[in-house]
C-alpha cells in the first residue's frame, strides 16, 4: 500500500513545506484549474468557457509533464477531478456542480477516517507501521500504547479536515453560490493539505528519532 503524501515525512528529521505542497509545479497544478474557474466564471457567468478553460489548464499540466517524462500522478489525480467536475457540470447546466465531486470525495474522507479510530485501527497508524518497519500487530502491544494514541488523534484530525470542508463547501452548493465555492475550495484546500501534513510531522517525529 503506498504511503499518502501527506504522510510521506512522518519520519523526517525536518519537515519541508515545498515537498508538502508539491513543489511550485504542485501548487500550480492543484490550485490552477479551481482559480481558473472562478476567474472565467466571474467575468463570463456561463458556464461553457469556464468548464473549457478549468479542462484545457488540467490537460496542458498533463502534457507539459508528459513531454517532460515526468512522474503523472499528480496531474492525473487533478486531471480527474476536473473531468469529473467538468461531466456533472455540464450534465446538469449548474456551475455548482463541478464541485459535487470534491464534496463526496470529502464526505467519503471523513468517514473512512472517522470510522478506522472507531473500530481500533486508525488509518494513520495503518500507514506509519509499514512506513517505520513496524512489527504486525505492534498496535496491540501495550509498549507501543502512547504511539497508538497519537497515531489516533492524527486520524481525528484529518476527519475534521475533510469534515471541515464539507462543513463550508456544502451550504454554498445547496445555495448554488459558485464563485464563493471555488475561493473555499482553494482556501480549504492546498493550505489545509499542507498544515495537516506538518501536523501529521510533527506529531509523529519523536516517534521515529
């Protein structure tokens, strides 16, 4: 099971904000195609320019790292969601919706994140185990008790991250206010990303040292 990357410094001796965020190219391929929409959509109020401009912006990052023979996953992962975005908008005529997708993804998030402290098996700790060289089943072991906790609370906070989002974003789609979503998803999105991965950092790294 690959290690997420917001999980992927957990045993750092320091933790890099560019790394977190994806380096310049990240930032600019996940905060893109969102800025693009609400630019367009603001100077426009229809619906076909913006959805072509936030696609054409997620396809030329493929592209350009394409051409590049640079690592995809990054641009494909955000491609993805554009284009899911892209089909719920255009299906139903309401800007809104591109953001449908990004919500239930959020929703999912807090859930599954929610329910892994719940029934014991905290999906931080499901990564940091593998991550560190942990023995199986060193979440029973009564040594390891304070990690398991900490390992427990991370997992608490990204359910409240994901939960969060949907918390601001939800309203603003019921209301069909379009513009205001697109600046909470930005908002709520690669800042958040990159405190919770510090967080994540710094509450795991004396474990680790």
């Amino acid at each position: 099971m690959p290690t997420p990357r917001w999980m992927d410094q957990a045993t750092s001796e320091e933790f890099s904000w560019s790394q977190a965020l994806g380096g310049t190219r990240g930032v600019i391929e996940a905060t893109a195609p969102g800025l693009l929409f609400v630019i367009v959509f603001v100077a426009t109020r229809a619906l076909v320019p913006t959805l072509i401009a936030a696609s054409a912006v997620a396809v030329i990052a493929c592209v350009i790292r394409l051409v590049q023979r640079q690592g995809m996953q990054q641009a494909l992962s955000g491609l993805f969601g554009v284009a899911i975005g892209v089909i719920f908008a255009a299906a139903t005529g309401r800007g809104e919706n591109y953001f449908v997708w990004g919500i239930v993804t959020n929703v999912a998030m807090a859930l599954a994140f929610a329910l892994s402290v719940s029934f014991g098996r905290s999906l931080v700790a499901q990564f940091y185990g593998p991550l560190t060289g942990l023995a199986k089943g060193w979440q029973s072991n009564p040594a390891y008790a304070s990690l398991r906790r900490s390992c427990a609370a991370i997992t608490w906070m990204w359910a409240g991250i994901f939960a969060l989002r949907v918390a601001v974003q939800a309203p603003l789609w019921i209301a069909g206010q379009v513009a205001a979503l697109g600046v909470a998803k930005l908002a709520l999105g690669l800042p958040l990303f990159a405190l919770g991965a510090w967080a994540t950092w710094w509450k795991l790294k004396d474990y680790s040292s």
